[in-house]
C-alpha cells in the first residue's frame, strides 16, 4: 500500500509540475517570429477582439492590460500527446485614433513541444473574423 | 496485486488531465443582474426569438479532450446555460459551433460562441 501512495505521489507530482510549466513570449521583431498586423479600429476594440481570439483557440487569459494581453493554454493527457502548455502574447499599440497594430507571438514550453503549436495565426484569424463582422 | 493498483492509479491520474474545459461570459452592456446558475433559460440554435430583445452578453465554451474522445453540443449545454444565466440572459442565440481534431485526430477541440439576450418588457 506505501509504494502505491509513492507511486500516485510521484504520478501527480509530475502531472502538477507538467502543467504548471509555461513559457514567457516575446514581441516579435529580428529575429523573433509571431504575427504583425494593424487594424482601423480603437486599442479597446481591438483588445477586446484579442481576448476573445484567445478565449476561442483554448487559451486561459493571465494577464490582460491595456496595451498587452496573454493567456496560456491548459494541457491535457493523451495517449501520444500531451497538447496544451503554449503561451500567447498579444501586444498593442495605439497608432492612431482608429489604428491599433498588434503584434502576436506563441511561446512553446519545453515539456511535450512536440505535440504544441504556434497558434499566433490562428489568434490573427479570429482576430480579423471579429474585427471584420463589426463594419 | 500491485500492478493492478498501478494501473489504477495511472488510468485515474490519467482520466483526471484528458479533459480540459472552459467557459465564460463578457457582458455587452455597462450593467447586468445574475440570475441563479440554475434558472430558466431559453436556446435557439437556428433563428432568433419574435419578442423584442437586447444582445447583453458573449458566452464562450471550450472543451478540449483526447484519447479519442468527442465532444457534442449536448456536452456543453449545461455550461452554455449557466454562464447564461449568470449574464442575466433570457435566451442564447447566434450560436456558432466550433470542432477540430488535432494531434493525429487524437485531441478534439470544441467550442461555441453565442450571445445571450435579455427581452424587452
């Protein structure tokens, strides 16, 4: 019976340490890759669309701030994967009364990054589907 | 004896991280009044109600699972309902389903995107 509650100790120790494990993004630019956009719409508008980009690709929000918004996708256990961990920056800037350029970048943790992805295009595309339906 | 207590133990462990869920709601006007997460709420999920209404919130549901596993509509209509409710909504409308496997069709990701109204007296 001890090795069993060692054996689950250990197990679920390892499952929190897996899914505590995230990486931090980085704005892209040289040689850091992600996505550039700008839109015509206000930074509040803008944020808002990029909240619920997040919200749509499975990602948990963590930090939403007025010019920067990241959220970090919860992993789940599979039999050759173990998907989720990623990280999303969405970074924001007021170029004008109705021009926001966003820059988006995943970060993707060292556990299981094999079975993680960049979901920065997807963010873009969701991002561009809700800014575009309010016209 | 043993191993068979093994692999409980991990089939447990296992069963409590293949699923992941979340839900929420963003209100789509300055003020709102929760009801109980339990309450009355009406779904269309084609068309839109002949009262007058007002769009007063963005409800999000997302489920992700593996080892095959799919997800429906009906698995997340409790949830679609609560965060309903607790916007203050008399009914869901607009709807818009979401799915998508990944990782070898092993993951499948679902999601919903609707919006709760309030009806006009």
């Amino acid at each position: 019976m001890k090795i069993v509650l060692t054996v689950a100790t250990l197990l679920l120790s390892c499952i929190a340490i897996l899914a505590g494990c995230s990486a931090t993004p980085v704005k892209p630019g040289g040689s850091q890759q992600g996505e550039f956009r700008e839109f015509p719409k206000s930074v509040d508008v803008v944020r808002q669309a990029a909240v619920n980009a997040l919200v749509v690709n499975g990602f948990e929000i963590t930090k939403s701030e007025s010019f920067y918004v990241e959220g970090y996708r919860p992993r789940t256990w599979g039999f050759f994967c173990t998907p989720g961990g990623e990280t999303s920056g969405i970074w924001l800037e007021q170029a004008g009364p109705s021009l926001t350029k966003a820059w988006i970048s995943t970060a993707i943790s060292s556990l299981g990054m094999l079975c993680q992805k960049d979901w920065s295009a997807a963010i873009v595309t969701e991002m561009e589907n809700t800014l575009n339906s309010q016209k | 004896m043993h191993r068979i207590c093994y692999s409980l133990v991990l089939l447990i462990a296992l069963s409590l991280t293949s699923c992941s869920s979340q839900s929420r709601y963003t209100m789509l006007v300055p003020t709102h009044l929760s009801k109980p997460s339990n309450c009355d709420v009406e779904v269309f999920r084609t068309g839109q109600p002949t009262k007058q209404f007002v769009r007063i919130s963005r409800i999000d549901v997302h489920i992700e699972r593996t080892y095959f596993i799919r997800t429906n509509f009906d698995d997340v209509l409790p949830k679609l309902k609560k965060e309903a409710c607790e916007s203050g909504a008399d009914a869901i409308i607009e709807i818009q389903e979401l799915s998508t496997n990944i990782n070898l069709d092993e993951t499948n990701i679902f999601h919903i995107t609707a919006i709760g109204i309030k009806y006009q007296q």
